[in-house]
C-alpha cells in the first residue's frame, strides 16, 4: 500500500455548464484519485491558442495513493465521462472538461504521454494564478523557484478575472467525535491497512500490532497444542504493555487514536487454542489487565468471509501463514461474532468487506468510511 502524496491538478471548462462540470469534476475526483485537501477561486480566461468561448480555471490540492500514470488513467476517463472529445491533430478546442497534473511531490516525470511538472504552466497565468492560491511557497521541481515568485515575472498578461462562484470540497468525513478507534478482523481481514490508511487521511495517531516480533508465532503454526500457551501469555503481555503506553501518551499533534487491534483479541484466540485450563487461568489473568486498559470509543469489525480471507494470507505470503486451515477462520469469526453480542455496553460497526477491495479500488475506500459514517 503506497503511502498518499500531494498531486496538483488543473481544472478548465469553457463548453456548457462551465462551473457545473468543474464542481462534477471535484466531486469525482474525491471519488476516484484521492482525497481533495484544498481548492483555489475560480478565475475566467480568454481561450488559449485558439478563438473559443472563455474558460473557468481552478487549480485543486488532492492525496492521492496512485501512481502518476495511474491517475492520469482517471483523469481521462472522468473527463470522457462528462463529454470532453479529444480531436486527433487539433491541440486547441472547445472542451467540457480539462483534467491537467501540474505536480506530483516534487518528482519529475518525463514520458511519451505524461509530463511531470506540466511543461506549459510557466507559461500561463491562468494556471499559476489559481496555483499561487493553494500552493504560494510550494517550489517548481525543477526551477526551485517557489509559485508565488513565478507568477509575478510571469510574462503573460492575458486578463484573467475572478469568478463569483465558489467550488466545494465534497470531502465531509469527520472522525472528530472519537479519542479512540479500534479496529478489528481476522486474519488477513485487511485491518492493518484500513487503520493505516484512516491515519493517514485523516491525521490519527497510528498503533499497530508487533505480531511480526513474537518468537512463538511461527512455532505456533507448526506445532499448536505445544506452542499455544507461551503464544497467548506473550501477546498478552504484549499488547497489555503496547496499548498502556501509547493510549497513556497524548499526541498534541494527532486528533485521535486508531489501533488496528483491541486487546480483547487475546482472550477469542485464547478461548481456540487453549486447553481448558489453560484458558481458565489466563481468563484471569486477562481480566485483571483489562479493567486496566482504556476502551475504544468505536470498534470496527471487517468481516471477510473464509475464502477471502484465505486469498488474502496466500497473496501477502508470509511461510507461517501459508498453512492455516479453513476451519480455523471460520472458528475465529465466529469467536468475535459471539464476542461483540457479548459486549451490548460496545459501540460497534460491522461491516461486511468480502466484496471491497478498499486498498486498490478509493470508492470501495469511500463506501467503508461511510459505512462507519451511518
């Protein structure tokens, strides 16, 4: 899963609803190439290199976890959606809808259909003028000359005026109401990516789980019956310890916490793969820990059906993993199904992902928050 990065994309329209199909071409974008974080005021330009009727410019800031081949993918096939026909041999026209990348980060990019900074943009103030309001200090790749300083040696003085109407950032997720969310599933549920994710849109401090650093866990799925207790003990004491220490440290610069587990985890997979006085002594033992922990203000469940989950484990391909049994999924479903019933005081979401692929597909992304959302 790649980590978003900021991309800057040129919006123009001079056919039609101008302004409509700039606000269409936003609201697509958050659903398709990322999340849109800031937006310019819209200013009305003479064409450009032909005699047309005038456009309506705005420039838009959007985090974007997709490539920059990938999102020009998109930005085609939205343009294509709302009318924009492309002429062969004729470079200036009328259009519906211009979708343009000015900057990915600061990389460039240099291909037979995709130039990364936009080669033209120096060039015109109908593009640094709305840039200049959402990117003012941001530095040209490969000028290292910041957007402000650009657009007052620009050369070009074709009158561009401000338009009376404002774009809208359809962006309207919140997770303000939380201190604490955990996140919980099966194995290879897709928790881990989904928190990372959240924290990443949406400025959480992120607590995951050190599964990978627990001695036991491969020997656990080469020999159950023997491994077992030293298994849960150690997750335990883990998981008590991680949880204790950063729920207990404030993040000034964080506007909540997301964990893509819940301690309550131990005691299901006890309950598995102990025997039964095994699980009565460490029953104990768990509920001493837990009167002592913070609980989740909400608790997300991803629920992916056996077959799912099984494709997932095969996919990520760690050795350890690769012969867990069919069965024993479905046991641990059914554990935290039976646990969440147990637990009427819990504010939980479940949510059925066996259809969604919220890592590769950002309407599938946007279908799961809002989910949690209703």
């Amino acid at each position: 899963m790649n980590p978003s990065k900021s991309v800057f994309i040129a919006l123009g329209s001079n056919e039609g609803n101008r302004f409509d199909f700039l606000q269409k071409a936003v609201n697509e974008v958050q659903q398709k190439v990322g999340e849109v974080t800031a937006i310019s005021k819209i200013y009305e330009t003479p064409a450009w290199g032909f005699e047309g009727n005038a456009f309506l410019n705005a420039c838009m800031l959007v985090k974007s976890r997709f490539a920059p081949a990938e999102i020009l993918q998109l930005l085609l096939e939205i343009e294509l959606k709302f009318g924009r026909e492309r002429m062969a041999g004729k470079r200036y026209h009328n259009r519906t809808l211009d979708l343009d990348i000015l900057f990915y980060e600061d990389e460039v990019v240099q291909t037979e259909s995709l130039q990364i900074p936009h080669p033209k943009m120096l060039e015109r103030r109908f593009v640094l003028l709305p840039l200049a309001d959402i990117a003012a200090e941001v530095k040209h790749p490969v000028k290292k000359v910041k957007i402000r300083e650009l657009l007052n040696s620009l050369e070009d003085a074709s009158d561009v005026r401000g338009f009376s109407e404002e774009l809208k950032n359809p962006n309207n997720f919140s997770f303000s109401r939380y201190n604490y969310i955990a996140v919980e599933g099966n194995i290879g549920a897709g928790k881990t990516s989904f928190a990372t994710m959240v924290s990443q849109d949406f400025n959480a401090k992120l607590i995951l789980e050190r599964f990978k650093d627990n001695p036991f866990l491969p020997k656990f799925y080469d020999d159950q019956s023997r491994y077992a207790f030293p298994l849960e003990m150690s997750f335990l004491a883990d998981r008590y310890q991680q949880l204790s220490d950063d729920l207990a440290q404030y993040d000034l610069f964080k506007d909540f916490v997301i964990s893509d587990y819940d301690v309550f985890k131990s005691l299901i997979f006890a309950k598995i793969t102990l025997q039964e006085d095994e699980y009565s002594l460490y029953q104990k033992l768990f509920n001493l820990m837990y009167k002592e922990l913070v609980k989740p203000d909400l608790y997300v469940y991803l629920y992916q059906n056996t077959e799912r989950l099984l494709e997932n484990i095969k996919k990520r391909g760690r050795d350890y993993e690769q012969n867990i049994q069919q069965d024993y999924l479905a046991n641990i479903n059914k554990s935290y199904l039976s646990f969440i019933k147990s637990q009427p005081a819990l504010n939980v979401k479940i949510i059925d992902i066996s259809e969604l692929d919220f890592v590769n597909n950002r309407e599938d992304y946007l279908s799961l928050l809002g989910k949690i959302h209703e």
